[in-house]
C-alpha cells in the first residue's frame, strides 16, 4: 500500500503533538506569557497526561478490530507504537505525580498506593505496562514466540484498570470518562462476539 | 470601588495573597462549567445587577433585600484569608464584604432558627452549567447559627478591593475560612432560617466523601487523597495544612465535645 509510511508518519505526529503542547505550554509559563496550564500546572498536566495515556491506549485496542473489519493488514504496525506512546504518556503521568506534585513525598505516595484503591488500580495499570513495553522489540516477539500473544493479553485487565481508574478520580462531570468506558466496553466486546460467534453459530445451526 | 470600605484586617499575617490573576481564573463554580478555568470562560452570561437576596424562615423580617441596599448599609470590610479547597490546593485571598453575623442581626432571626440554609441563583440561561445535570441545582448550602455569627464568617461582595467578579461569586458570596472552598456558596439568592441541618450539595452528591461541617483537617483525609498537605497555588512545594485551615484560636471552641471524624 502506498498510503502505508505516510500515514506512519502521521500516527506518530499525532501521537507526539499532546506532548509538544504541554512543552510549549510550559515554555510560555516560564516565559511569563498567557498559557492554558492554569494557577495549578500540576493539577493540569496530572489530568492531561492521564487523559492521553487512556485514550492512546484505547485507540491501541481498535487496532485489531479495525484492521479486521477494514481488511487492511499493514494496520498491524499501528499497534507496538500506539502501545508504547500509551507507555510514555503513562510515565510521564506517574512522572508529574511523583515528581512535581508530591515531589518524592513517599510517606503520601505510600498512602496513596495502599489506602485509595482508585491510586491502586492506576498505579498497578502502569505497571503491568511496564513488560510489555520491555517485551515488545522485535527480538523478544521472536524469544518469547507463543507466551508473547498471551502476555500482552495483558493490556485488557491494563485497559480495563486504567479506565475505572480514569472514573474514580472524577469528583462529579463523569462525561469524559464514561465516553472512555463505552469505548473500551465496545473494543471489549468485539473480541468477545468475534471469539464465541462460531460456537453460537454452530449451536443455532444444530437446533 | 467600595465607599464605605472600612480598615484592612488581615487574617492571614505574614502570607503573601495569590495574584489577582489566579484568584480570578481558577476556581470551582459548576454552574459554568466543571473545569478549573471555565467559570472564567463562561461566567460573563451571569447578570450580577439588579440582584435581590430573599430572606426567609424563622426571621422576624423577611424579605427581598436588593444587594446595593444590603452593601450600602453596611460597614464593608477589607479581610485577608486562607482559602483552602477540599481538592488540596490553597490560596490567599484579599476580600472585601460585610460579617454575616451584621446581616443576622438586622434579619432578626427568632430562637426557632438553628440553622441557616442558603441557595445559589437556578438560571440556565445565566449559568449555562446547570444545563447538565451533574448535581441537583440550585447549589444549596448551610451553617450552624453559631457558625454564621462568628466574626471570621463573611458575606464577600468583592475581592482586592474591587467589585467580585462574575466567576467569583457575584453579587454576593459565602466566605467561611475555616471549612473548605466548597462552603463558600456563590451568587446567593436566598437565606433561610431553618430549624433543621440543611443538605449541602455537596453532601447530597457524595456523602461518604463530603459532610455538612467540611472543616479543614489535616487528620481527616478525603477518601481519594490526603488532607495532609496542600499546593498553595503558585508554590512548587506542598505546605502543611492547619487544623480549622490556621483559624482554631477562632473557631475550635464551637465544635467542643464533637468527634472530629464526623467533621468532615
């Protein structure tokens, strides 16, 4: 397909822009122009990344299903960036939190970890990131041959986390984070109807 | 802007108040919007003048009180305070408004109210938040009678010496310095005097995680984050956070005997 390095390139330009934003946003602060990250750039770069984790996450997920249902196979290549952007912007995330948040606080990042199971699930979401990003150069597809596929079914119980993470978090406007559920419930569930249709179908047929 | 704008007094020495700035375009107000900087955005449909205030319940005289009338009968005064949002950020803020306890006083409320309950404006047209439903509107707050006539409660009209911004809470706003943010009801258009603790929205939303008291504690941590430490906006690191946000000397003796978990 000729399209394909084009729009290649393109996914990573999309993909990079949210974090360009946030670098020229910062850099407009500290040059004392107006800028969008608010009187609390902490509280805002917190929920800008953690929104674009999900969502680069999510569009991760469509990968397959799109590529499925619109039979073009290049599509495959989408998926390890897609994943490893997701990856990035989760630590950079978890970077603010730590970092110029709490800065190091550990006794409160502790609390957190153990006592908040919202801080729970999104901690543990990031996490169970961390071997697939390790797992997923071309070498260690090739080393791990069959347990690769069945490690990085991984990213549904991640996805999952990370999106009822997403809605605890919200204080009262679940707007956005509802959306992120419908579509991660919908990617769910394509897999689900494409697993278990031809059991149904061959059950219809019988009866 | 204020004429009878009386001497400045400052409860909160030694700190330096946020900037106009910050003030002014970070805050909650959800009838405009549930981000940070939307009531800046959107809080220029509000129409702040002519503004009545109804006063109602077990007061001897009720009524509609335009809020010129209610500035210009009263001594205004200039009060610097901590301002700390149940959501871990804090600042300080230079207002300007009448003790509530004044006003109280020329309602004269009768020994059937215990209470006082106030209600935000309910104008979709106004407040273009409301269109959604993301809590029962209009926003509904309450205070114990002794908590409203303590001399640190205030019914702010302005801050930094100017008339408040629509995005603050104009015409007039609850100032209780300290309960968290979330008390300080904005745009009021009615007081009451009940003899039954009031339902604060707040309350009503999620009451596991917020109360009628709201007192700042830096014990009492909210079920989702620490209460421990706050940003004060404008600050890299996190400061302590006071228990009753700095004011105990003031206010810990109206809570004496209380559990200070139901406080919250």
């Amino acid at each position: 397909m000729k399209y394909e390095k084009p729009l290649r390139a393109v996914l990573h330009i999309l993909c990079l822009l949210p974090f360009a934003w946030i670098l020229w946003q910062l850099w407009l602060m500290f040059n004392y122009q107006p800028h969008q990250l608010t009187a609390n750039p902490f509280q805002y770069i917190n929920q800008y990344t953690g929104d674009w984790t999900i969502r680069i996450l999510l569009a991760s997920l469509a990968v397959t299903p799109l590529r499925k249902l619109t039979k073009k196979n290049w599509l495959i290549k989408w998926r390890r960036p897609l994943g490893l952007y997701a990856f990035f912007y989760g630590l950079l995330h978890l970077g603010n939190y730590v970092v110029l948040d709490h800065f190091f606080d550990w006794t409160v990042i502790w609390q957190d970890l153990v006592k908040r199971p919202a801080m729970t699930f999104g901690m543990l979401a990031l996490f169970l990131m961390v071997p697939l990003a390790v797992t997923s150069t071309k070498k260690m597809i090739r080393r791990l041959g069959r347990s690769w596929p069945r490690l990085h079914r991984l990213v549904y119980p991640i996805a999952i986390l990370a999106v009822i993470h997403n809605i605890m978090m919200v204080k009262a406007d679940l707007r956005q984070p509802l959306i992120h559920l419908s579509i991660l419930l919908l990617l769910l569930g394509y897999r689900i109807y494409v697993k278990y249709r031809p059991r149904l179908v061959k059950r219809l047929s019988f009866s | 802007k204020f004429q009878n704008l009386e001497a400045q007094q400052n409860f909160a020495p030694g700190e330096k108040p946020t900037p106009y700035q910050a003030v002014t375009t970070y805050n909650n107000f959800y009838e405009f919007g549930t981000g940070k900087d939307d009531p800046a955005k959107n809080a220029h449909t509000l129409r702040p003048r002519p503004w009545t205030v109804e006063v109602g319940g077990h007061v001897e005289k009720p009524g509609a009180y335009d809020v010129d009338d209610l500035i210009r009968d009263s001594h205004l005064e200039d009060r610097i305070y901590r301002h700390r949002c149940v959501e871990a950020w804090s600042m300080v803020i230079p207002w300007v408004g009448i003790p509530l306890a004044d006003l109280i006083k020329r309602f004269e409320p009768t020994s059937k109210a215990k209470y006082v309950r106030f209600e935000t404006l309910e104008d979709r047209e106004q407040m273009p938040g409301q269109r959604r439903r993301v809590m029962n509107w209009p926003y509904v707050e309450g205070l114990t009678m002794a908590e409203a006539m303590n001399p640190l409660t205030l019914m702010a009209v302005g801050l930094y010496g100017e008339v408040l911004p629509n995005q603050n809470g104009a015409p007039i706003r609850l100032v209780v310095p300290w309960k968290y943010g979330f008390k300080g009801i904005k745009s009021i258009v009615r007081i009451d005097f009940v003899d039954r603790q009031p339902l604060n929205s707040w309350q009503e939303l999620a009451p596991h995680e917020y109360g009628f008291y709201a007192n700042v504690d830096p014990t009492v941590d909210h079920p989702r984050w620490s209460q421990a430490k706050e940003r004060r906006i404008g600050e890299f690191f996190r400061r302590d956070t006071l228990p009753f946000n700095g004011y105990a000397e003031d206010v810990a003796h109206l809570y004496a005997g209380m559990d200070p978990k139901k406080l919250y």
